[in-house]
C-alpha cells in the first residue's frame, strides 16, 4: 500500500465532514461579501441661482485699467473671469449621497 492509499484510508470517514465543511465556508463567506460589498455611488445633482454680490462686477469692469498692457496672460484670465462672472447665472452643485468617510 502507498503513502497516498494509506491517507485516503485514514481520511476516508472524514470526507463527508470536509465537504460539509467546505460547503458551509463558501456560503458563509458569499454572504458575508454580499452584505459586507460596498454600494454604488450615488450624487444629488442640485441647480442653484448664482447671485454675485455687486462689487465683483464692479471690480472687473475696470480691470483693464489695473492691468499692463504689455502683460498679455493677466488680461486673458481677467477678461476670462469677467465673461464668466457676465454669463454665469447659475452653477450645478453635485452632493455625494452615500459617501463613507
């Protein structure tokens, strides 16, 4: 008789309960990672009025006056912000909703 015959003699009347075994971890460990599996991200995505104070508008309206006329990149992103301080009436605000921390 071999090693290996003789290991199977000896586990033979145990291989119900390793099987039983083996079948109970799995579904434990199926349940355990189903309730334990984290949620999909959820947002509220919320559309809100833009109410600028005044002064911003005020301030912008005399940026070219503030500005070198030699510094291009400063009148850009000025006039950039002015037109989008103009356009701008409203912003898309977005909430995460099941967000662990």
């Amino acid at each position: 008789m071999t090693f290996v015959e003789k290991i199977n003699k000896v586990l033979d009347p145990y291989y119900a309960l390793f099987i039983t075994l083996g079948l109970f971890g799995t579904i434990l460990i199926s349940i355990y990672k189903f309730i334990l599996s984290p949620t999909d991200l959820k947002v509220i995505v919320q559309n809100d009025d833009v109410d600028y104070p005044s002064e911003i508008s005020k301030e912008f309206q005399s940026i070219y006056s503030k500005i070198s006329p030699k510094d291009s990149t400063l009148i850009y992103n000025g006039t950039s912000v002015y037109n989008f301080l103009v356009t701008t009436t409203d912003v898309n605000v977005i909430f995460p909703k099941n967000w662990i921390i």
